[in-house]
C-alpha cells in the first residue's frame, strides 16, 4: 500500500519473481553490476521528492528494460520496440495532466525507434526521455548497436566494429541540433559524484514537464559487465576510460523557456464528442440500403479485391468500405501489396460487419473481384461455398476450379471502361458488378460514395456514375455459371 512516507516510487514487492514472496520478491531481472538499477533507483527517488509518483505513466519498451512495469509504482504502459516516443506523447497528449517518462535503450531509441524520437523532440512536448547507452544490444544477445564503438566487439561484429559498419551515433548530441529539444544532459553512474549528477539531471528534465517548459533527455552510460566480457568494476572503468571518451559527459543543452505547455484534458464523453461535432440526432439515420446483406453472412460479409497494380482494387476496395459506414455497418478496408508494381497481384481484403469485425483479414471472401488471371487463379477456389465471383472477362479467358454453388459472373470491365472513354474506371465498373451480382448494399450506397469521393472532382463524376451503371447492366445481362 502507498504511504506519504516513501522514499521511492517503487513496489514494496517485485511480482515477477515467486510473486513478491520472499528474498526474490525484491530482486530486478537486470545482471549484476547493470546501470539498469541505479537509474530506477534515481529516478523512482525524484518522482516521489518532487510528489508527481501518483500522476506518473511510465512508458517501457522492447529491450532489457522491458519489465520496468514490474518496479514501477505508477501508471504504466509497454510500448511496442522503438515506439516509446509516440506512446508517451499520446499519454501526454490524452492527459496533459500526467507525468509522461520515456524509459529506452540504445538498441531501442536510436535504432529502430530513431524516428520516433526525432519527431518527439522536435515537437517539443513536454515529456521526459532516459536513455540508456550501455554501446550494445543487450536483451537479444550483444550485436553491434548504433552506439557500438568503434573497434568494439559484438556477436555481429566478432572483429570489432570498423568504418564499413559506419561511426558511433552520438544520440545528445543530435537530439540537441533539433529546436524542440529544451535540455539534454549526459551522465554516467561510474561512481558517486557522476551518480548524483545522473540523479539531478533526471530531477531536472521532470522538473520542466511538471512546469510545462519543455522536451527533456537525459543520456545515461551505463555499465553492461555481460555483453563487454568484464566484471562490474572492471566495467565502471571501461564506461570512465573509454565510454566517456567517446561520449563526453555533461550538459549538451539547457535553453531558458517559459512554460508554454497548457493544454486542456479531452473530452472522452460520447455525448459531449458528439455534441461538438454536431452529429447528435434524436432519431437514427436513414440508411439507403436498410437491411444488413443477410443473404451473403448473418453477421459478418467478407470481399477480397484483387489485381495487378494499377488495377484499381485498392480503391474500390476503400469506396465499398466507405459505403457501408454510411449505411451504418461496421466495416475494415486492409491493402496487402505483392513485390509487383504491374502485371502481378496485389489485393485488398474488405469485412462488413452487423455490429464489429473481429478480423479484418479475408483468407476466404464471400465475394471476390478480380481484375487479371493471376489474381482469379490464386483466390478463385478460397471463396466460400454458395458465395459470388466477378472477373474481367476483357483479360481472363478461363477459370480455375472452385467451391461448390459459387456464381461466376464474367464482366468486360475494362473493355467497358475503353468504350467509356477511360480504361481507369474499371474498377468503378466492377462495383456495379459487384452489386448486381451480390447485393452487398445497394446501388445508392455506392452512387452517394462516389460523389462524395469526386467531391473535388465533379466533371469525373458522370464518367464514373455511367461506368458503375453499366457494370449492373453487364451482370443482369450475363448470365452467371453456377458450380
């Protein structure tokens, strides 16, 4: 249980081992002699000095500090590897209120999260970043690092690290070149003067979250005695002899601002949120099609589109999904694109949902479009039994075996789109099909998105309400070959 006494913001018991119980409740995950403990201990001691532990999230990533949550008494999340940065502005951004600290590695911030913290520095929020370098990756069993120095081994540089792997990233220093930074120190732990100097300068870069001043990082060299082959103290000399050599400690930044950071908590209330956006309505919508297309699934309608690129699909994909939002459904649009930018098959998958999809993926549609025989060869026989095939007749000439009771419906839709004056609405023409074939919604909900989507663009709109037009036609002519 919390007190007002406590000296830090940590649990009384560490649950990750033997559930708290006994002497293995209060020991850490981290090696002996690791740099880990020490910065926890710093800056769980200055959350509580400075009385913010109770509004603090901490954001933890992929590395060896990702059970952080199991020390840390105070709001918690877990970011995914390199994105701390971004969870932690949405933390700060959803609850100004909050304590916002980014807890990362060198593997983890200035490798595949480098992104990430450029743009969180150079937007400037105020939210705290402790960065420890130890020069290796040291979860995943001590490669190189974008800090790796240079001849330094590591499992992927057994030679030492040499000019073709590239220099040393000096991370202070970068994120200091950038204007929405405010303060970066870098400290090291190596012995008790720098240690308390390691703890200030985390006191301070929360200080000015808490003042709403500015963006605060904090390098710490840490000590990593199982990845460098050395003992603890053999390692707290190599980070004095040789680390700091190379990363020189002290302060890299440190601009006088006045607090600026006064943004109100959002609304999170359905009813407010929609009183705002002037959506409210006393009696539900009318939608155009008034019935959820029972016919293809009870709940869930799954549509897989697919072509060669250029073909159109990603797009008629995204308006049949836009369709059935406007009619009141649940629906999810996911693009899946194949090393081929022509003449291969990329698709995208389509869910109309009664009340929610539960998956967004379609390994085996309802209905599927195809524009290109690569793409009817690969999906025709994952359709469901009794379910729907549109294909463009114009560029495929057989078709593959498939389920039992499926409908084939061959439509020309490019040759139609060439007749049209404009071979790129073919897919607005397999829309059509696809309606007249399936009944999916109706052929309103499809008119409305169109004109909707070629708001900007109202000379196109007769083109592509004729096109879509005459894929219906195509379908209520053809006659369908059933299996």
């Amino acid at each position: 249980m919390k007190t007002q006494t406590k000296s830090n913001a940590f649990f009384q018991h560490f649950d990750r081992h033997a559930h708290g119980k006994g002497l293995k409740g209060a020991t850490t995950h981290y090696c002996p002699g690791c740099g880990h403990g020490l910065a926890h201990k710093f800056l769980a001691e200055a959350l509580v000095e400075l009385g913010v532990d109770e509004r603090t999230v901490m954001v933890s990533p992929v590395g060896c500090a990702v059970f952080l949550y199991y020390y840390f008494d105070t709001g918690n999340t877990q970011a995914p590897h390199g994105r701390a940065p971004a969870v932690a502005l949405g933390q700060k951004l959803a609850n100004p209120e909050a304590i916002v600290v980014s807890y990362q590695g060198d593997g983890d911030l200035a490798s595949i999260g480098l992104a990430e913290i450029v743009h969180a520095a150079q937007l400037g929020v105020p939210i705290s970043v402790v960065f420890i370098n130890n020069a290796i990756y040291g979860m995943t069993g001590g490669q190189m690092a974008p800090t790796t120095l240079m001849g330094q081994k590591s499992t992927t540089t057994p030679y030492g690290r040499n000019p073709f792997h590239g220099p040393p990233m000096h991370v202070a220093e970068m994120i200091a070149k950038l204007d929405g930074a405010m303060y970066v120190e870098r400290c090291a732990l190596y012995d008790q003067r720098q240690r308390k100097r390691a703890k200030a300068a985390i006191k301070k870069a929360l200080q000015l979250q808490i003042e709403g001043r500015g963006f605060g990082f904090v390098e710490i060299l840490s000590e990593c005695p199982t990845h460098w082959g050395l003992t603890p103290e053999e390692s707290e000399a190599h980070v004095k002899n040789v680390l700091e050599k190379v990363y020189p400690l002290g302060v890299v930044k440190d601009e006088a601002r006045e607090p600026w950071f006064h943004l109100a908590k959002p609304c999170f209330e359905p009813e407010k949120v929609l009183e705002v956006l002037d959506t409210s309505r006393e009696t539900p919508p009318a939608f155009l099609g008034k019935r959820f297309p029972a016919h293809l699934d009870p709940h869930d309608v799954a549509v897989k589109f697919a072509g060669a690129g250029g073909d159109g699909a990603q797009t008629a994909a995204l308006l049949l999904t836009k369709a059935a939002i406007n009619e009141g459904f649940d629906a999810t649009h996911i693009p899946s694109y194949g090393p081929e930018s022509r003449g291969g098959t990329s698709y995208a998958d389509v869910h109309l949902a009664r009340e929610e999809v539960l998956s967004p993926a379609a390994p085996n549609p309802h209905v599927l479009v195809a524009f290109n025989a690569p793409s009817l060869d690969k999906f025709g026989g994952t359709v469901r039994e009794n379910g729907v095939i549109v294909y463009d007749s114009s560029v495929i000439s057989h078709v593959p075996p498939v389920a039992r009771g499926v409908r084939v419906f061959p439509v020309p839709c490019a040759n139609i789109a060439r007749e049209l004056g404009s071979v790129v609405v073919k897919n607005t023409v397999s829309l059509g099909a696809l309606q007249a074939a399936s009944g999916v919604l109706h052929d309103d909900s499809f008119l409305t998105v169109l004109r909707l989507a070629l708001a900007n663009k109202k000379n196109l709109l007769p083109l592509n309400e004729e096109a879509y037009r005459r894929g219906v036609a195509a379908v209520r002519q053809a006659e369908a070959t059933p299996v």
